[in-house]
C-alpha cells in the first residue's frame, strides 16, 4: 500500500461526511451518508486485500505525537481488521434502513452515524491506549442523541441509562489506564501487551477493565441498560448497537484484558466462565417469555456474548477463534434480525409479536429470509453461528466441561426462543387483518438483508477466509495465556498409544 | 537599580492600575456615555498587559531575577501563566457586557473600570510571595468584586447577591488574616521563603497547623470548594450575567493558583498536612457541584454548581502536591476557564423577543429545533463539562489524574473519577432538554457578533480541534510549574 495512510483516510472519509451532513438538507444528506460509507466499505475492502496474512504482527501503522500525553497511533491486526470489516459492512446497510423511516431531522442523524463510525473504526485501530479510551468513551455521545432524539417513546430514559451506565463502567478503566502507562512509561498498545505486569496488580487492574468491557459487552448482570437502549432505539440504531457496539467489550477482552493481565484472567477465569453461564441460560430463558421482537433478540444477544465471554476465557485457540467469530456472525445475524424486525415495523408500527401472525402467506420473501437468519442465529450448520457456536464450545469443553455442558443448553434455548418467535410471526393463521396486508420487502429491503445473508453463509461454508487473518495473532495470543493457563477438568490423552492389554485391565469397565 | 528592576518586573500590574486610574477620571467626568470608550480603553490595557506577560511565560522565567520590592512580589512564569488567563478571561467579560446592560440601560462606565482593578488585584495575588501582597492583591480583587455583584443597583437579586458576598467575603478574609497572623507568629516571617524555611526545620507545630488550615480555608472560600461554597449558587445566580462569566473564570483562576502557591512553595514541605484537607475538599466538591446541580431549573445556579465541581477537579491536581500536579491543575484551568466562558457567552445569546435574558431549562427547551447553532455550542461545552472524550474537558481531568495516579493518590483517583458521573448526569440534561424535549421557541433574541465569535472561538478551542494545542498548552504549564521555587 506504500505509504498510502489508508487507516486516517477511512476516518476522514465519514468524519467529512458528517460534517457535510450537519449543513445539508434530508436529501443530499442521505446521499452523503450512503457515498460516504460505501466509500469507506471499498476502503475497508482494498485494506482487506492488502493485508498481509501471515505477516507482519501490526500492519498499516501510523504514528504522528500530535498530542501530549498520547500519540496518534493507528495500526491493526487481523482481529482488528474483521471488527472494522464487520462495521464498514454494517454502516451502509444501516444507513439504508434509515432510508425512508427517518423523516425528521435527517441531517444531523446521518451526521451522527457517520460520527459513529469514525469511531468505531477507531476503536479497532487504535496503537494508543489513551487514544482507544477517547474513541471507546466518544461513542456516547453519539448513541445518547441518536436514542434520545429518534428513539421510540421511553427514549429519554433509555438514553440516561446507557450513557450513565456505561459511563460509570469505564471511568475507573481510565485510571487503570493511567496506572499502566505510568508503569510501563509507555501508551503505546504492542509494547503494553508484552509487558508483564506484577501478578498484584493485575489483579485490580483486570477488574478496572472488566468493569468497563462487562458493561460494554454485556455480561449479566450489568446487561439491563441493553434491552431498554434497543427497544427505544431506531432501527439502525439497534443494528449498530447489537452489530458493532457490542463487540467493543470482546474487542477490550481480547486486546487489553487478556494478553496484558494474564495471571488475572486466569485467576478471574471463574468469575468470567460463571457469568458467562449464568447468562446463557438466564437471558435464553427472558427471551422465551417477551412480548416485544426487539427485547426478545436484545436477550439473545446477551445470551450469544455470554458465548462469546466464555470462549475468550477457555485459554485456548479454538475459545479465542470460536469467540471471534461468534463476535462476526452475531454482528452480521443480530443486526439482520434487527432490519427484519424494522422491515415489519416501518408497515405497522408496533414490536408486539401478537399483532403479526402468518406472514408467511402474504410476504413469503421475508418469511425466508428472515427464517435463515433465524437459523443463523440458532446456530445451523452451513450458517455462521454454528461456527462460531462450535468452535467456542469446543474451546469451552477443554477448560471446563461443565461451563461447555451449561453453556450447550443455551443453544438448545436459542432455538427454542428463535423458533417460538418464528412462529409466532410468520406461521399460524393471519389473525391481524392489517398485518395480513403487508406488502412484502421492497427493493431497498432486499438490498439490505441479502448481502448480509450472503455474508453469514460465506462465513458458515468456509469460515477459513475470516479465520486466516486472525489466525497468526490468536496463536501469539494464546502463546502468551500458555503461561497462566488453567489446568483443564477434561484431561485428554492425545497421542498415547496405550497397549490394550493393559487397557483393559485398568479401564475396561468403562 | 533594584527600584527600577522590580518596576520592570511590576510593569504590567502598573499599565493596569495606571490606565483604570486614567479612566476612573475619564469615567468621573466624562460619564456614561464614555462607557463604551472606556470598555475598549481597558480591553486594550488588558491586551497590553497580556502582551507584556507572555514571553515572561514562554521563556519560563523563574529564579531570583524575577523577585520584585525585596520578595513582596514575584514575576515567575506560573504567576505569569495565570496573569494570561486572568487577562483573557477579563477581556472576555467586557467584550460580553455591553449589550446586556444596554438593554437594561445600566450600562455605566466605572464596570469597565472595576474590572480592570479586579484583574489588577489578581495579577498581584498569583505573583504575591509573602502574605501581605496576597492580602492586598485578594482585597482589591475582592471589593471590586463586590461591587460588580450588586451592579445593577435597582435589582433586588443583584443588591443581594452583592451582599451576601460581601459579609461572606469579610468573613474569610478574617479567617484568612486570622490564619496569616497565626502563621506569622509561628514561622517568623510573613514571606513565603521565610515560612518555608521554617516548616522546613522540623515538625510543624501546632500553631502552624492552625494557620495553615484557616489560610486554606480563606482561600478555599474564593475558589468556592466545599464546605465554603454555599455563597457561590446565590451570589451567580444574582448578579448580572457578564459578572457571573467573571466571577466563575478569573477569580477562579487567582485563588487556585495562589491556593498552589501558598501550599506548594510556603508549605510545600509539609504536603502531608495539607493534603488531607484538600482531598477531602476536592471530594466533596465534586461530590457536592454534582448533587446540588441535579434539581436546579435556573441555569446560572447549575453553573455555579458545577464550577464548585470543577474546583473540585482542580484540588485534585493540586493534591498530587507535585510540580506535575501543578502543571495539571494549570492545564485545567485553561480549559475551565475556556469552557466557562463558552457557557456563559452562550447563556448571554439566550434572548426572547424583547431582548430579556431567559434562565430556565424551560426557556431552552427543544433549541436544537430553532437556533441549532446555539444548541451544538452547548452541546459541546457540556459533554466538555462533563469530562467526555474527544473534548478538551476529558482531557483536563486526564492530566489531572494522570498526576494524581503518578503521586500514588489512586484511591482519591478513583473515587474522583466516580464522581464524575453523578456530574455527567445534569450536563446530559442540558442536552436532553435542548435536543430531546419539544421545541418552546421561546429564544428570539437577534444575534450578537462579539458574544458569537466568543462562543465560537471557546468551541473550537474544546472541539477536538483544541488537542492540537495538547504540546504546547503542557510545554507551557510544565515551565510555568517548574518555575516556582519548590521546597526540598
């Protein structure tokens, strides 16, 4: 890419948009938003194309001391690289579900999902811990408008508590932050992460971070801001919560918790893996009994990030591999069932899964898709989320095989609440004669959840292209947990070849 | 020789005082309808003084060639660091005024005059380097003070804010005067270098401890921490708006920064007996600034609440006791007073149709709607308040803590940071009103070029635009903190 500064150039792209949107009439200012994005997706398509599997560890660095304290520091690595291909894949669709549903001010909405994006790609590319934190906390305010001025009609409630809650969990990773830089006398990412903090310390400092990254991700039981925030949210909103702003917690795990305190995770190992289960099961269990679509798939998502919790502490490659891609396919599959969700609410403006009923008979082309993305959510083989369900739970299963066992009843939950939604909504008799006279998906609808599902069947079938890149830095990874790694409850004898006379004197009962 | 060095030394405090002496005349006979002469006579006073401190600060002048009149007064870069602010923030408070007594038609010539004199007395309290020239300094600020509270005389509010700061403000500086004496009789010295030497001999002593503990508490009454804060709500929200701009940016920046010097270079070796006090008052400060603000609807009243928590913040800095905690606490201040002069510039353009200032979050409700310009400014300036990045406020309060984690103080760290919170609460409902509620269109008022190019300046100044000036804002308040002649 010679010195080409593709990174800065994919956050000036909507940064400019936004601006431009601030001053432009609902027109042009969709029309800005839609190119703006779609720019910044065929940038993050050649970033893709020129990232050099297998080598270098951080590639496509910038570095300018513009600031004091901190520097502004970019570079990513492969697991950065699919979390910035996940939200430049996300952000056009989004801006494309607000199409026609926002009528009043378009301008400054388009202004703040581009801001949005800036800085969720910046999340993903920040060197600079102290720039992380900037971009990580600025996402707020954004979201704050974006519920409190389009959302439904306890949006202001709802906005006070995701800033404030999610305010309050990060604050104390700021110090954190500050203790680290001070220690290390270094802000910059690589250099922290092979840094071997004193095992005291990581102790709090772990717990300064997970307060933070629990709340972001979330973790029962600091998950209660999240219903509310999607139920009030607008439909794009909802997507881009459950499709990128969730991931910003895995992403913290992955980037500071573990490779920077690893002693701490794995003293902390239990805590994560119990809260992990309990909210498999707990919130699988809340989403078989809501009323309302979009609460039902904001529990889900509690639910699938437990997985994914429980993955990135298993301390092995399949858990860390398995807990990436469940971060992808959920983006990809819960910001899909948001769309289907907002598909069926532009028409009759309610959530209220009893006011549908047999939309399979008069829009069969929803009914299908939003059947696979169903599937995907369950975890069907051929659809990403059985990849991702798979891999983690193996990874689970070699740590702890009662934390697998427990987590592996979530699936069966998942299809019990995915199937009793589905049927409510698409099967049956057509008992709401305004529901039954909905139009089916329209050109744009189909523009938006097509390439998603596309997306999610790639990843299902071979998810070797999204696997490869991060490959390299899992392995780095978990050569760096080797250290505190757990000892596994499932002790597997691999390679042994023991004589089976013997075998069956000592086990033959078995 | 040393007549005419300390009168170099003393050379902008003396184009300040003789310039509002000049004008006083002018005022005294030429009458009001100089008035608008005079603001722009003082505004370049103070544009001249400013012009005279600044290489002072970039050089970073420090040693003993910046002591004036035998130790009385010291030119040093942080001295010179807060004169820039106080100059500026003064400026900004003429610039504002005008319209807003125009239209009541109080527009007299002694307001220029006055701020003038109270800039002067600032300038000599943040160089003062014995307890005497503090005391004179704080006083000419004071009663200037006082006078421009009450400054719109046929307002009851006003007359009574006026007063009220005025037996308040008697009250602490007797506790200040009090504790000076005591510290005088203890030490030996009313000099800084004097009392340094002399809590540097050995343990302090109980009659020191005295002293010190009324000096800060005096002090801590004029930049309103807690609990000396209760005159600050009443006082803002009555006096006239140009005032309360001043009143919550310059006198702030003089007492921190005297209250930095006081602490870190006459008892700078005893840190561990300060410290405590001021945690616990930049605890409840913040704690405090952020309860009190939640059910305020006047918005003038919030805003002294959350200078007490910007103070707080502030205290922080100072509590790391080091010369980088200083440097942070000067790296705040900047901020602060760039954000408060933001709000307040803003505050003023809240106008209805007949030009009357509107004060309640009812008048601004749904100001997106109808005056989006005036409604984004806001909206920077409290996320900026509130401590959210990318703003230039988050970035106060990080080197704030950043110096305060370096000092070990991480539990005091903490907690401040968790404060913080309940603070965001009241800014986001600054932003929940203008942005969410439906639209009152209740603000008419025409624009005002001098009060927009205020307002647009502070928000680009706090946009993250302003980190760009991060290296040099540090680099300025490093040699500023390096300058004061610390103990040990």
């Amino acid at each position: 890419m010679g010195g080409f500064p593709i990174l800065s150039a994919m956050l000036l792209v909507p940064l400019a948009g936004a601006i431009a949107c601030l001053f432009s009439e609902a027109k042009t200012a969709r029309v800005i938003a839609l190119a703006a994005t779609l720019i910044d997706l065929a940038l993050g398509i050649v970033l893709w194309m020129n990232f050099d599997v297998g080598g270098a560890q951080w590639q496509f660095t910038e570095r300018a001391a513009l600031f004091a304290g901190f520097d502004y520091a970019l570079g990513i690595d492969g697991i950065a690289l699919m979390l910035i291909m996940l939200s430049v894949f996300l952000m056009p669709v989004c801006i494309g579900a607000s199409w026609t549903s926002i009528t009043k001010r378009v301008g400054e909405y388009m202004a703040a999902f581009l801001l949005m994006e800036v800085l969720m790609i910046g999340v993903f590319a920040a060197q600079d811990i102290l720039l992380f934190y900037i971009f990580f906390e600025a996402g707020l305010i954004p979201m704050y408008l974006i519920i409190g001025i389009w959302g439904g009609d306890n949006r202001i409630y709802a906005s006070y508590k995701f800033f404030l809650y999610t305010l309050l969990g990060s604050v104390v990773m700021l110090i954190a932050m500050l203790w680290m830089v001070i220690e290390a006398g270094t802000s910059s990412v690589p250099a922290l992460m092979v840094y071997d903090f004193p095992p005291e310390a990581q102790t709090w400092l772990w717990l300064a971070f997970f307060a933070s990254f629990a709340v972001k991700m979330p973790m029962w039981p600091v998950h209660t801001w999240l219903p509310d925030a999607h139920v009030q949210a607008p439909t794009a909103g909802s997507v881009i919560l459950a499709g990128v702003l969730l991931k910003l917690g895995g992403y913290g795990m992955i980037r500071f918790s573990l490779p920077m305190f690893p002693e701490a995770s794995a003293q902390f190992m239990w805590l994560v893996l119990g809260l992990s289960m309990v909210a498999v099961v707990v919130t699988s269990l809340i989403a078989l009994v809501q009323h309302d679509m979009k609460k039902l798939i904001a529990y889900s998502s509690v639910a699938h990030m437990g997985i994914v919790t429980a993955g990135l502490f298993a301390f092995n490659t399949q858990g860390l591999e398995g807990a990436m891609v469940m971060m992808l396919s959920h983006g990809l599959v819960s910001g899909a069932l948001f769309l289907c969700v907002g598909v069926i609410y532009d028409r009759l403006h309610t959530r209220e899964i009893s006011r549908y009923g047999g939309l399979a008979i008069n829009m069969p082309a929803y009914a299908t898709i939003f059947l696979f993305f169903t599937m995907a959510s369950i975890g069907l083989p051929g659809t990403s989320g059985f990849v991702a369900e798979f891999l983690s739970l193996a990874g689970v299963y070699q740590i702890s095989s009662w934390a697998a066992f427990v987590c592996t009843t979530g699936i069966i939950l998942g299809a019990a609440y995915m199937l009793y939604l589905y049927r409510r909504v698409a099967f049956g008799a057509q008992v709401n004669e305004d529901a039954a006279a909905m139009p089916d998906l329209s050109t744009r609808e189909y523009l938006l959840l097509v390439p998603i599902a596309l997306a999610a069947l790639w990843m299902g079938v071979y998810p070797e292209s999204f696997l490869a890149p991060m490959r390299q830095d899992i392995a780095v990874l978990d050569a760096r947990l080797s250290r505190a790694a757990p000892e596994s409850d499932a002790h597997f004898m691999m390679g042994e070849g023991t004589p089976a006379a013997e075998a069956h004197a000592e086990g033959g009962g078995h | 020789m040393e007549l005419s060095n300390s009168l170099g030394l003393v050379l902008p405090e003396l184009i300040l005082s003789l310039s509002g002496l000049v004008m006083l005349l002018f005022a005294a006979w030429g009458g009001d309808r100089l008035s608008s002469a005079i603001s722009i006579a003082c505004c370049v006073a103070l544009g001249a003084a400013f012009a005279l401190v600044a290489p002072s600060v970039c050089a970073g002048a420090s040693g003993p060639d910046t002591i004036a009149f035998f130790g009385q007064f010291r030119a040093d870069a942080y001295a010179g660091m807060a004169k820039l602010m106080i100059y500026a923030a003064s400026g900004a408070a003429l610039i504002v005024a005008p319209r807003y007594f125009e239209r009541l038609g109080e527009m007299r010539a002694e307001y220029p005059v006055l701020v003038l004199f109270a800039a002067l007395g600032m300038s000599i309290m943040v160089s003062a380097s014995d307890l005497l020239t503090l005391y004179i300094g704080l006083e000419l600020n004071s009663l200037s003070a006082y006078v421009l509270a009450s400054f719109l005389r046929t307002n009851e509010k006003s007359a009574e804010a006026g007063l009220k700061y005025f037996v308040l403000g008697a009250l602490a500086s007797g506790i200040l005067l009090f504790g000076m004496s005591l510290t005088y009789g203890f030490t030996g010295g009313t000099s800084f270098a004097a009392i340094q030497a002399a809590a540097a001999a050995g343990e302090m002593s109980t009659g020191m401890l005295f002293g010190l503990i009324f000096v800060l508490a005096g002090l801590a009454f004029k930049i309103s921490a807690v609990p000396f804060h209760m005159w600050t709500p009443d006082v803002y929200e009555g006096a006239p708006t140009p005032v309360t701009a001043f009143f919550a940016s310059a006198p702030k920046v003089a007492a921190v920064v005297l209250l930095g010097r006081v602490a870190v270079e006459a008892f700078g070796t005893q840190a561990d007996a300060w410290r405590q006090v001021v945690i616990f008052a930049a605890l409840a400060s913040i704690v405090v600034g952020a309860l009190g603000a939640i059910g305020q609807q006047n918005l003038k009243r919030l805003l002294a609440y959350s200078s007490i928590n910007n103070v707080g913040f502030l205290l922080i800095g100072l509590a790391a006791a080091t010369q980088a905690g200083l440097a942070a606490m000067l790296v705040y201040l900047a901020i602060y007073v760039v954000m408060t002069i933001g709000s307040f510039a803003a505050l003023l353009l809240l106008r209805d149709a007949e030009g009357n200032q509107l004060e309640t979050f009812a008048d601004i409700a749904g100001l997106s709607t109808t005056r989006p310009a005036l409604a984004w400014c806001l909206l920077l300036i409290m996320f900026s308040l509130a401590g959210i990045p990318p703003l230039m406020g988050f970035w106060g309060k990080l080197v704030v803590f950043w110096a305060a984690v370096e000092a070990n103080l991480l539990a005091l760290a903490v907690l401040g940071m968790a404060a913080s919170v309940i603070g965001a609460f009241y800014y986001l409902k600054f932003v929940k009103v203008m942005f969410f509620d439906e639209a009152a269109d209740r603000v008419k008022g025409e624009a005002d070029t001098a009060n927009w190019a205020l307002l647009a300046i502070c928000a680009v100044l706090i946009s993250p635009i302003g980190y760009l000036l991060t290296g040099w804002l540090v680099s300025i308040a490093n040699t500023a903190a390096g300058s004061l002649p610390l103990a040990g």
